[in-house]
C-alpha cells in the first residue's frame, strides 16, 4: 500500500520557526518562460531560487525542493576536507518565503540543505527524502525534524492535498517516487566512499501531478511528470528510469548539472554531479518534452559551466526542448 502525507494549504505559516509567514506569495519573477513549442493555458510555476532549489506550485500547493539560501561568499561542509564557496545570491531569502508545504530533500548535502535553513526550517515542516537523511534529520534529540519521510529508490508516497474543493468527485493529488542516482560511479573510488561516507546517498525524484477519487485514496490519475535528476551522474541505474517510463510521457525534466569537482577546481580528483556531455546523454535517454538544467553556476566547485550545456544541447539538435532559467526566472505550464 502507497504511503500517504496529507497537506493542507490553507494553513498559511511560514516554513520558518517563527511560523509567521513574511508574504502569501512568491516574489514577482524576473522573466516568466513558457513551453517552447506549445505554450497555453498555464495552470502551475516552477520558480527557481537558485542551486537546487525550485518552488513548484499547483493546486495550492508549494512543493520546494532542495533548500539552499547562503549568500554569495559563505561556506558549506561537504565532507572530510572539502568546502565550497558560494559565489551567487538566492532569488530570495529565507525568511522572506510564503507557505511552503512540503520540501523534497534529493540527499543530505550543505549546498542542498545548508546551516541556516537546518538552523530555521520548523521542526514539524513535512519532508521526504533518503533514509540516510531522515537519519541525519532525526538525530538531534529534542532538536530533531518531527515529520520527515524517507523513500528508497522507486518507492512513492501520496501527497494528499485538503484544499477543501472536490470536482467532478475528484481531489488533487501529487505522488513523489525515489530515483536512483549516484554521487559516486562503481568501482574503488566509490567502495573508499562506502567506507569514509565522505559524500552522502542520493535520490532522484518522479513527481506527477494529478487527481484521485475523493472516495478512494489509492486512486490516482496522472496529468503531469515531472523528473527531477538529483545530484547523479550518468550511471547504468538511470537505465531502469527509461525503462519503467518508456510507456509514459515526461513532460519536465529538471537536470542537476555542474560538474561538481572536489576537493577543488585545483585538485580534480573526483566529479560527483553530471557535467554537460552526461546532461545531453540523460536528455536523450529519459526523452523528456522540456529540460530545465539547474544546479550550475553557484558554488566554486562547478567545473563544468552552463555555456558548455547550451553548445552540446545545441550540436545534439535538442536546443528546442530545452529551457534556461536564470534565478528569479519562473516557468509556466499547464497540467
């Protein structure tokens, strides 16, 4: 049976421990992007504030996905002797947020999860994410996340949105399933990660907007899917994705790229997330309608620019199905 968090967006407080929400709505975007091909009756945004972090609404509901708001020259952690600067500002601050219901956490990470919001998010904020993190998050004694939900590759869990409207007998609904990905590629350097836990387990995540029977709570009817890559490369267990989709339509993908390098730009012993040629090769294996890259530019450790992207989107003929975010930018579509 599906697991089940139910949300209700009429609750207006602040993802904050001061529950006081600043605002009801999401700053006013810099630049609103549309389908490429087909755009038209928008109903739900993607709002991107930065690194890894969107604000996705529909139906209500705000969904923010890997919470990272340090400013430009502070520092995370991101294991034994490694630590990284970030060079840009969120589209916006923190403490500055409207409701956010739910938060999808792809793996315990400082550019993913970062002091401050570990320091400010409220404790009983509803977030899925790894096993390994929901360990992390529930380790801090009286401290500790309250309601955090784990999924394991392919497992998936309801989100039951209460907005208190029923049509046509009908509820909203969106289902989030686990991903695989991998930080790290098989062999010895990833047998010394095992041993060291020096870069932690990471999820990607399969999100489907829909609707459900008001009468039937394991009914679900998908409208929209949305494939958000995490921090992976290009590694033989992105293949099942293709796999148990291939019948399936993916309308958004939302690609992790960067190339991230540690310990340093300097020192270049390790890539952990997608560079430009792995990003084209994910496009042409999960066939999404539209790829939005993000995760690029905003920590010194990225060796692999967007710049690079664009040319390999363009000399694979994709450059129609992709579109390119800056933060504050939003992305309208319909479901």
């Amino acid at each position: 049976m599906m697991k089940h968090l139910y949300v209700d967006p009429r609750k207006e407080e602040a993802p904050t421990r001061d529950r006081k929400a600043h605002s009801t709505s999401l700053p006013k975007a810099k630049e609103t992007k549309l389908h490429p091909t087909s755009p038209g009756g928008e109903t739900a945004s993607l709002f991107f504030v930065g690194t890894a972090t969107t604000i996705l609404e529909w139906e209500g509901i705000r969904v923010m996905t890997d919470p990272n708001f340090l400013h430009a020259g502070e520092h995370v952690h991101l294991g034994p002797g490694v630590s990284a600067e970030r060079i840009t500002n969120p589209a916006v601050d923190l403490h500055d947020l409207p409701r956010i219901d739910v938060v999808l956490l792809s793996h315990y990470h400082g550019d993913h999860f970062d002091q401050k919001v570990e320091e400010s998010l409220r404790r009983d904020l509803p977030i899925v994410t790894t096993p390994h993190a929901k360990s992390c998050l529930q380790s801090k004694g009286e401290d500790s996340f309250s309601e955090v939900h784990a999924l394991d590759f392919f497992q998936s869990l309801m989100l039951d949105i209460e907005t208190g409207s029923i049509r046509a007998g009908r509820k909203p609904g969106i289902k989030v399933t686990g991903m695989p990905g991998q930080h790290v590629k098989p062999g010895l350097l990833s047998a010394a990660n095992n041993l060291l836990k020096a870069v932690p387990p990471t999820n990607g995540w399969m999100i489907e907007l829909g609707y459900r029977s008001a009468s039937d709570s394991e009914s679900f009817e998908n409208a929209y899917r949305i494939y958000v890559s995490g921090d992976t490369l290009m590694v033989d267990e992105l293949k099942e994705i293709h796999e148990r989709y291939k019948d399936q339509s993916i309308d958004l993908m939302l690609i992790h790229l960067g190339g991230t390098t540690i310990p340093s730009l300097a020192v270049p012993l390790l890539m952990v997330t997608m560079d430009a040629k792995q990003g084209v090769e994910l496009i042409q294996l999960i066939e999404p309608e539209v790829t939005i890259p993000i995760h690029y530019d905003d920590y010194d450790l990225f060796a692999s620019p967007l710049s690079d992207f664009k040319k390999a989107v363009e000399e694979a003929g994709l450059s129609s199905k992709v579109v390119y975010l800056d933060r504050k930018d939003e992305y309208k579509f319909k479901v």
